[in-house]
C-alpha cells in the first residue's frame, strides 16, 4: 500500500496516515506500507522509514494507493490543487493514467481557502472542477473530513462519505495508557494559521489576544507549548513564562504522548487538536481559514482567529475542564464508531485489491529500513 503523503515535514500528515494504517491493521493480517513525500519525488524510489523492499516506481508497484488526508480542493488566488508542484507527477502521469485493476482511494480529503469561504470559489473555476472530477473518477472510494469539501463534491454529484479525519484515530496504534497530568496543551502559531490569506488577519492583535488568554489559563492549570516545527518552537519560547517548556521533536510518534497527557489542548495546528482528541482529550482549535472545520465532524469548538477573544477561549476552556469526563466518554466513543465506518467501506476494497493481478515488479529486498 503506497501512501501519497508527507514525510518529515507535517506531523499533522502522520498523524492522518497513523489512523489510516490503525484500520489497515484492523484488516488485513499482513500489509506492506510504502510512503510517497509529494514534496520530494525521489521518495518514489527511495526508501524512508519502516518500508520493507525498494520499489522501482512505489505508485506503479503497489496494489493500493492512498491518498492520506490533505486538502485536496483549494483556490487561494494563483495557489490551486490542479497547478500545485506535484499535480503533474502523481496525479496527472500517474495516479490518473493507472488501470482499473489499480485500487486508489481519497481517504480524508479536504478543502482548504481563506475563512469564512463557501464551494463557489473553487466551483468558478472550471480547472478546478475539471482536476475534482479526475481525482473522483480516479478513486473507488472519496472520504471527506470537512463540510467544505464535502460541500465541493456534493455540488459536482461526486460520491463521497463525510467522517471525521483520520487523524483523530492515531491514538488506536498508541500501545499502552498515558497517565493524564494537569496540564493544558497550548500550540500557537505566529498568524494564528499557516498563511495571512485575508487581510483582516492581525498579528499584533493575536499576539495580545493569546497573552490575555495565556495569564487566564496559567491561573486554572500549568501549561505546556507544543511546536509542530522551529518556527512554531521560537515563537511559543517568546511566550513562556518561568519553568514553563515548548515540546519539540522530530520524530511524530514523541507528539502522542506529548498531547495524551493533557487535560485539555488548545491549538492553531487542526492536527494537533483533532490528535488529542483521539486521546479523548477535549480539544479547541483556532484557525484562519476552512482547514478549522474539520473540527465540525468530531464536535471540536473550531473558531476564527481574528474574531475570538481572549474571554471567550477563557469560557470555552472552563467549559471543557468542568466536564472533561463526559467529553473524554464521548470522543472515545465516536473515535471507534467513525473508525468502524472506515473498516466496513475499506474491507471489500482491500481485500479485492490483495487479489488483483497487480505486477510484482520492480521490488528488490533490502534490509529493514531504521529511518
């Protein structure tokens, strides 16, 4: 199974394809997985993390291509999914050319575009319906993890299923219980998002909305920063106070327990909360654009940065803290409830693809990878 992915670059992309491989495992007694970083085709060929063989082309010698959460529908001015770096080389040369005996699926798909948005931005674009359909067309199977992309194929008459992303079932390949602490997970990022796609996006307003925020909830539990990446890790070292710490790594399997043991998380990383959350951790995310629905199909408060206020975070906190054993029961109970949605549409699928005439080509044994 060949995992259109990221490597090394956004734990956020691990941890999708973590709960994806939690329901692979569920299914199948044996599997090989095989990881493509569409930001660097070489991995194609090459092999990175626990990948078993060397494949001489990872897309065209798998049985199963996923592609592993990500937006996958966005118009952001220039920025579009039929013209971003790796549309030519996997979806165009590849994954659209393959024949049918070729099982790929779309597992979490999303959209992404400036907050508030609807499907009509991307929907006036007819390259981007026409790149939408192909991708549709393409794949036996389309989950969505976002009312905005299932909007977008709703709107297309595409089939699809609406569930939660996920990332929110990483926690099921977590061996062993992590003792919860009294402490409140806090990811903050400079633009309270990735990008300033809107210009009401102020970052000295942020600043001085999260530092109210920051001495309110210092008052109610210890806090712990937890960066995604060096940018996030120097920006949080500036808002720290006294013994407090910014968890960084660059191994993604360190994040788990970093956001497992906390009481609540609060973050400007979707992943990060939808993560904990899968730890049964109630969660908050702040965002600045439609990635923050994701939230919507878990139940996660998902707010804007640049209208929140530091006494309105303050509230939703209280509110998660004072019933965060009912919210715990409830996470975990959707978190398996979604996840057996995907083991029932997955099963059929990757049974029949373990049983089609794919080609054994290309695969050279090597040594267990340790990267």
């Amino acid at each position: 199974i060949a995992f259109m992915t990221t490597v090394g670059i956004n734990v956020g992309d691990e941890f999708i394809r973590e709960g994806i491989c939690s329901f692979i495992d569920q299914l199948l007694p044996s599997w090989q997985p095989f990881y493509v970083n569409k930001h660097d085709l070489t991995t194609l060929q090459s092999r990175v993390y626990d990948e078993p063989v060397l494949l001489a082309d990872k897309f065209k010698d798998a049985d199963v291509i996923i592609q592993a959460g990500a937006p996958v529908y966005w118009k952001i001015g220039e920025s579009t999914s039929y013209n971003v770096e790796w549309a030519e080389d996997l979806w165009r040369k590849r994954i659209f050319r393959l024949g049918p005996d070729k099982q790929r699926l779309n597992i979490a798909a999303g959209a992404c575009q400036p907050y508030p948005d609807t499907a009509r931005t991307f929907l006036d674009d007819p390259r981007c319906v026409d790149f939408a359909s192909r991708v549709a067309t393409a794949c036996r199977w389309t989950s969505v993890r976002d009312p905005l992309a299932a909007q977008i194929l709703l709107a297309l008459g595409h089939d699809h299923v609406a569930l939660p992303c996920a990332a929110f079932h990483a926690a099921r390949r977590v061996k062993g219980e992590i003792v919860s602490e009294e402490i409140i997970g806090i990811n903050l990022m400079p633009l309270g998002g990735h990008f300033r796609l809107r210009e009401d996006i102020d970052q000295d307003a942020w600043r001085e909305t999260i530092s109210d925020f920051l001495a309110g909830a210092r008052r109610q539990r210890r806090i712990q920063f937890i960066a995604h990446d060096r940018d996030e890790l120097a920006f949080m070292e500036g808002l720290k106070q006294g013994d407090e710490q910014v968890f960084y790594s660059t191994d993604y399997r360190d994040y788990f327990p970093a956001y497992a043991k906390c009481q609540v998380v609060v973050a400007n990383r979707v992943h990060g909360a939808v993560c904990a959350a899968g730890f049964g951790t109630p969660s908050i995310i702040i965002g600045n654009d439609t990635r923050l629905l994701i939230g919507d199909f878990i139940g996660l408060p998902s707010l804007y940065m640049a209208d929140v206020t530091a006494e309105e975070l303050l509230d939703r906190l209280d509110g998660l803290l004072s019933t965060r054993d009912k919210e715990r029961d409830r996470l975990l109970t959707l978190r398996e409830d979604s996840a057996r949605s995907y083991v029932e549409a997955l099963g059929g699928l990757l049974v029949a693809a373990g049983e089609s005439p794919v080609a054994d080509t290309g695969r050279i044994p090597t040594e267990p990878s340790t990267g």
